[in-house]
C-alpha cells in the first residue's frame, strides 16, 4: 500500500496487502472445503433417502405384485376345480375383481373349443362395472395374444407390459397371466387379472423425498406408468433408479440440485458475501491504522524537531546573558553575579549590565507569560535596552522609549516588569527607574527594600510618563535584585518561599560573600524549600556589590601596617556627625575613639568658625595610624588663623567667672599628645598626634 | 540629639538623649531655654542617655549654672557616663556642679 508522507518521501509497505491476501486465500479455502464436505454430505444423504424410498416403493410395487399373483393362482386353482362348470367361471372371476384390491378385471380363459357348447372362444371376464361377460369371439380373438400365449407357455406368472385400455376400464392397466391346468396335468387355459396402475399414485408420498422431488415409473420396454414432468433445460438433476425384479420396471426418482443444494447455495452466498465484507473491514482497518501510524511518526519526529529546535533557543537566550562579571581588571569598583534558571526550555526572565563612562547600566526583567513568546519579548526588551541606554542617561527616558516602542507591537497584550538603573561607580549615586518589578534589596548594615514609585510595568500604556528616582549608595553596599520567581516558589504543599525567608536568607550572608556566593546561598535555600516540587517561573538573581576603594581601605592595626585615610568635608557644622563616622572607620582602639573624636570636632569646628568664617571651603582630613600612634593634618585655605596661640584657659574658676569660650583649643590640648601648626601654600596645616 | 524638659512642684528635669555635638548644640541651646527662667528652684540635667558632648555642649552647661546661680536655682547633674565624665574632668567642670 502506498501511502504518501511528504512530497518526496513515498513509502511503499506490501505487508499490509500480502495480510489481506492470505487472510482471504486461508478464509476462501476453508470456506470451500466446508462448502465441498456440505455438498458431498448433502448428496450422500439424498442418496440414502432415495435409495430407502426407492426400496420401499419397491416393496409396495412387490407386495401389490405378489398379491396380485396370489390372487391369479388362487384363481386358477379355483378354475380348474371347477372346470366341469363352464358357468362357475364367471362367479370365479367376479370373486376375485371384488376380493382383490386393484384388481379392475379379471378374466378365464380356455384354450380352443374347451366348452364345445360356447365355440371356438371361452374368456368369462369380470370387471368392476361389467359382470359375467363372455368375451372370446372373433373380434377378440385371444389366441393371438401376448398374454394368452405367454400364459400357456410360462409355468409362472407372467406379467405384461402395461398399456392403455381404452376398451374397457379407460386407464393403464397391467396384466398377469398364470397357466391352467387340466387334471391330467396339461395347459388349457390361462387365468389373466387387470391390474390398475392407479395404486402407484399412492407411492408419491413416499417417492417425494423432497418438496420439489419428482419421481417416474417406466416398463422394461420403456412404457412410462408415471411420467416423469420435462425437464427444465439447463437445469441439473439428479437422479436415483431401482429396478423391481418382480416385473422389470424401474422407478426413477428425479431430484433438482436446488432441492438438495439450494439451502446450502444460499447460505454460501451469505457466507462468501460476509467473507467479502470481512476482507473489505480489514483491508480499510489495515488502511485507517496505517495512517494513523503514519501520523503518530510524522508528528513524533515533529516534535523532536520542535524539541531540538527549543534547545538550540534556550542556548541563543542564554548566549545573550553577560558572560563575565567584574571585577575586570580596568573595574574593580564593583562584584556583580547574575543567574537565570528558566522553568521551560526557554523562559521570559532577563538580566543584563554593561560598563560604559565609568557607570555602571544595569537592567532585570520578568516577561509576562513564559515559555516561547515570553522568550521573544524577553530578547526585543534586551536589544531596546542596550540600544536606548547608549542614548540616554536618565533611567525613566529610556524605560520611555522601550514602553512605546514595545506598546506599539504588543498584540498579545504582553508586558514586562522591569528595573533599570545607572550606578555611577565613582560617587555611587544610582539613578533608576522601576517599571512594576519587584523592589530590589539594599544591604548596608541590614537589608531593606529599595525606595520605588509605583510606575506600570513596559508595554500596558503607550505615553505613560515613568519617573525616575535617585539614591547614593555607600561603598560596602550590596544591591540585590530577583524575579517573582524567586518569592513565588513552590513548595508540593502550595506554601510560597515569601519575602520573609528572602530578607532572613540574606542577613545570613557572611560578610565575607562575593556576590556569587551570596546568589548561590539565596538558589540554594530556594531549592531546599522547593524540594520535589516543580519549578513554575524563572528564577532569576542579580547580585552587585559596591566595593570599598582599595586605596582608601581600612583595616584594623593588627598587624601593624601603615594606613591612611582621608576625608574632605564641606564648611558646614552639620556635617560634624559624618566626621565621627569617619573617625569610626578608622579602627582605633576602642577607648580613645570618642576622645580622638572630640579632639577633631573642636579643631574642625575651628577651623570652620574662624578659617571660613563667611565663605565656602573644604577642610581636608587626612589620618596616618601605625601601631604606635596616630596623626591627623587638617588643611584649610581659609584665612590665616593658628589655634595653637590661643591662650590657655583657667578651668579652676569657679562658675560665675568662667568665661563661656575657649573650651575647644583647651579640649584639643588636652587630648592630643602633639599639636603643631604651619602655614604653607596659602593653607593652615594643623598636625594632631596621638600616641597609643 | 534629644531633649526633654518636665516640671514637677519644685523641680524642673531636663533629660539629654544623644549626642550632643557643636551641630546639636545649635538646637539644644534653644531647648533648655525654658531653664534660664526657673528661679528658687532645682534644676536636674539628667544624662542617663547622654552619649557624648562637646564644648558647645559644655557651654550650654555653664550658661544654664550662671543663670541657676543668678536666680537662686540649683543645678544638679545626674549619671553622666565615663565619656563624659573624662570630658569634665579635664574641662574643670567636674567641680562646678553637683554630680549624682
């Protein structure tokens, strides 16, 4: 069979056909061989109901034959008692019509001139309906017949061939002729009966051995008794025949094949007729299976093809993630980690960062939807992003731009949660703009949701007007980003993974984590609470750690090593609380902390109200601790002013006669081992030393 | 910085919370105002969560002790810490006020 698959690929499968032959050759010849057995049971059993018909109607004939016989001889016996009684001839051969069944007439007759006194001829008949006749004369002249001489000459009886009286009783008659004796032993007469053949109607309701059967009765000589109906030509028969010895006659019986065979015809025809049918169901089951096979293999090998196809774009999607993270080693300002574990093949979550300008651009997205289409939208977010952040440097501008180009295409109604952001790596100010997503997590000492305005997500309003936020984060800091799929895994008891064990997971971080170690801690915890469950989102993290400076590190003096630190402060009072941070970054020991810091509150504090007194300037701070000691050199390029020539204050004055200034410089004296002074440069340098 | 002033029959508690820098002074100067105008009565700085101070701290100190003299007030300062106590010390003023 041939079925076609595609245009070039034809498959050719014979099997199938050599099935269906041999299914009908095996049914065809069984059918046959029950068929041939059928009919050749079926004859034999006609034959057998012929045959026992044929030897019953032959014993009828028989019984009838031998009855007849009886009856002549007793008839003759009778005669020749009586010979002396010409008369009694005739009560002779009425006796014998009335006793005898069949018998239509019976008839003595003597040979020439027996009874002088009745001439040449003597035949005493009797028949049914004539009585007493005497019928030898010259018109009936009996010597002549076959009868009369066979009678004398066969010492038996002798039956004649039937033929058609139509002298006398008008119907086919046979007779039987037996010799008459005289006392001395010698011939003289014959004794003769009519037979009817009427009797042999009544053999039809045993000849008839099938509704439609007919049956013949003909003399040796060929004589039809009962005629046999003409056959129809091109009908075929069958025929059965027994010959009765008693007379010679043979009975025939007639039987059309379709009485024997017509049953067994019919239900042939039935039976050939279902086998066609049967044949034709499974040459179409054959066929319908077949396709559908072929169907079964066409869309299997489809779906491996789709199956391929899908992961050769889940390689595409994840080519077109970063594929290293800073620290590079022009950038050692930041440590970035990313990672995505798609739910499907392909998924709609998206990272991605470059460094350009000395700023760091950044984005993380959640495409609605997942599998292929999310993938789509997820690879034009990606070329907008990195194509209109080229152009712009204000966040809420560019999430602009992609919302209108990407609401102008969305007929599926898709959109994407997005952030985007712009860390400057130099001051740490991060501009950014979040389009519905999830609030990034700020960790500085603890972690807290990242401040965001409620802007839609990208692709819902075309013209929406974004707006973008500012912050300034601390070297130290961590920013941590994710995707619903991370708060809204699954365990099999349908719990969520929550914002709760995200915030616990991550103050669990050692502080000595890089940011894939602080990703991996977070998947890993995601995992062990999943467990077994399917995954049913992406899971996407994005981890950036702003380093501290390495120029500018702080450690503590344990081992000895020189450091430095600087700090430049504005002329403004209020900025005496950033002071004492920086003092507290220093690593000095722990009980002369506040005093060192008050030291260089008042000497700043100085500077600012009599160096600046009116005007804007910086005052410089730089700090060199070594083991032993630590030294302080404040600069200013304000006016001139040497706090080390203030005069010394009297603290034993009693209350009422202290004077309310002075405090500061006496403060500074008081805790600093070594102040020095020097004007240089236009600028006060005020050296501060403190031994440990 | 933080401060607290409450007003019993014949007290007056001013009670400090932070740091009380040269920045802070600025608006605690304003706080204790109500101080300067208490007459015969006494007046208790309470320092229990004061965690540091400068001398413009200290000022504000020694002008709220002119003014208690002045008007027959008395000053009592309550629980300074170590810190602080460094700081008096070395500023004289631990003998200028009545220290509990």
């Amino acid at each position: 069979m041939k079925l076609k698959v595609k245009n070039n690929d034809i498959i050719h499968d014979k099997s199938g056909l050599w099935i269906i032959i041999i299914a009908a050759v095996i049914l065809e010849a069984t059918a046959c061989i029950q068929y041939f057995y059928n009919r050749a049971s079926l004859r034999n059993e006609a034959e057998r109901r012929a045959i026992a018909e044929l030897r019953r109607a032959e014993l009828e004939i028989d019984v009838v034959c031998k009855q007849v016989e009886m009856s002549v001889q007793t008839m003759a016996l009778l005669a020749e008692r009586n010979l002396q009684y010409p008369d009694s001839m005739f009560s002779i051969t009425c006796l014998m019509v009335e006793r005898t069944p069949d018998m239509v007439g019976a008839a003595i007759a003597l040979k020439e001139n027996y009874y002088p006194q009745y001439g040449k001829w003597f035949e005493a008949y009797c028949g049914l309906h004539t009585k007493n006749l005497q019928i030898g004369s010259q018109t009936h002249d009996y010597f002549q017949s076959e009868w009369f001489h066979n009678g004398m000459t066969i010492d038996s009886c002798w039956w004649c061939e039937p033929y058609y009286d139509n002298a006398g009783a008008m119907e086919t008659l046979v007779s039987c002729s037996y010799p008459l004796h005289n006392s001395e032993g010698e011939v003289i007469g014959v004794a003769l009966a009519d037979i009817s053949l009427n009797y042999l109607e009544r053999l039809s309701q045993y000849l008839r051995v099938y509704p439609n059967s007919y049956f013949s009765i003909t003399s040796s000589n060929g004589t039809e008794l009962v005629p046999a109906p003409d056959t129809i030509p091109g009908m075929k028969y069958h025929i059965f025949e027994e010959d009765i010895d008693v007379n010679g006659w043979t009975i025939r019986i007639i039987i059309p094949d379709n009485e024997i065979y017509g049953e067994l015809k019919r239900i042939g025809l039935l039976v050939t007729i279902m086998m066609i049918l049967g044949l034709l169901l499974l040459v179409f089951i054959m066929y319908a299976s077949a396709r559908n096979i072929m169907k079964l293999l066409e869309a299997n090998k489809q779906n491996q093809t789709i199956e391929s196809e899908l992961n050769i774009a889940r390689n595409i999607q994840m080519a077109m993630l970063p594929k290293t993270f800073p620290p590079y080693h022009d950038c050692l300002d930041l440590n970035i980690y990313g990672t995505i574990i798609p739910a499907k093949e392909v998924g709609g979550d998206l990272y991605d960062f470059y460094i350009s300008d000395n700023k760091l651009y950044f984005c993380i997205g959640d495409v609605s939807g997942k599998g292929v289409p999310a993938s789509l939208v997820m690879a034009v977010t990606r070329s907008l992003f990195r194509t209109l952040s080229a152009q712009s440097k204000d966040p809420a501008q560019i999430i602009i731009q992609m919302n209108n180009a990407m609401s102008e295409m969305n007929e599926q109604n898709m959109f994407v949660t997005f952030f985007l952001g712009i860390l400057d790596i130099e001051t740490g100010e991060l501009n950014y703009c979040n389009a519905g997503h999830n609030a990034p997590i700020l960790i500085s000492d603890t972690p807290t949701a990242l401040p965001v305005l409620p802007n839609l997500p990208i692709g819902i309003l075309s013209g929406y007007t974004f707006i973008s936020q500012t912050i300034t984060i601390q070297r130290g800091n961590t920013l941590f980003f994710y995707t619903d799929g991370l708060t809204e895994a699954e365990n099999i008891n349908k719990e969520l993974y929550g914002e709760e064990r995200m915030f616990k997971t991550i103050s669990e971080w050692s502080d000595t984590f890089n940011a894939k170690e602080q990703v991996n801690a977070i998947q890993q915890s995601v995992a062990q609470f999943v467990d077994i469950a399917e995954p049913s989102d992406d899971l996407t993290m994005l981890s950036i750690r702003y380093l501290p400076d390495k120029s500018e590190q702080t450690t503590s003096n344990k081992t000895g090593q020189i450091v430095k630190s600087q700090i430049v402060m504005r002329n403004d009072i209020q900025q005496i609380p950033t002071l004492a941070e920086w003092v507290e970054s220093l690593g000095i020991p722990q009980m002369l902390n506040m005093t060192i810091n008050l030291a260089l509150e008042e000497a700043v504090t100085n500077v600012m109200l009599y160096a600046y007194p009116d005007s804007n300037g910086t005052v410089l701070i730089e700090s060199l601790k070594d083991k032993n000691q630590i030294t302080f050199v404040i600069s200013d390029s304000g006016i001139p002013f040497d706090p080390t020539k203030k005069g010394e204050v009297d603290i034993t004055l009693a209350a009422e006669d202290r004077a309310i200034g002075g405090l500061g410089i006496h403060l500074v004296r008081q805790i600093m081992d070594k102040i020095e002074y020097e004007r240089k440069d236009d600028k006060n340098i005020l050296t501060l030393t403190k031994l440990f | 910085m933080k401060t607290e002033i409450t007003t019993e029959s014949n007290q007056m508690v001013a009670k400090f919370t932070g740091r009380l820098d040269t920045a802070a002074a600025i608006t605690t100067a304003e706080d204790i105002k109500p101080l300067l105008n208490a007459a015969n009565t006494e007046i208790v700085l309470d320092c229990s969560d004061l965690e540091y101070i400068s001398s413009s701290g200290l000022r504000i100190f020694l002008t709220i002790r002119k003014e208690a003299a002045a008007k027959g007030s008395k000053v009592i300062v309550k629980n300074i810490n170590a810190d602080i106590r460094q700081v008096f010390v070395m500023t004289g003023f631990i003998s200028l006020f009545e220290i509990v």
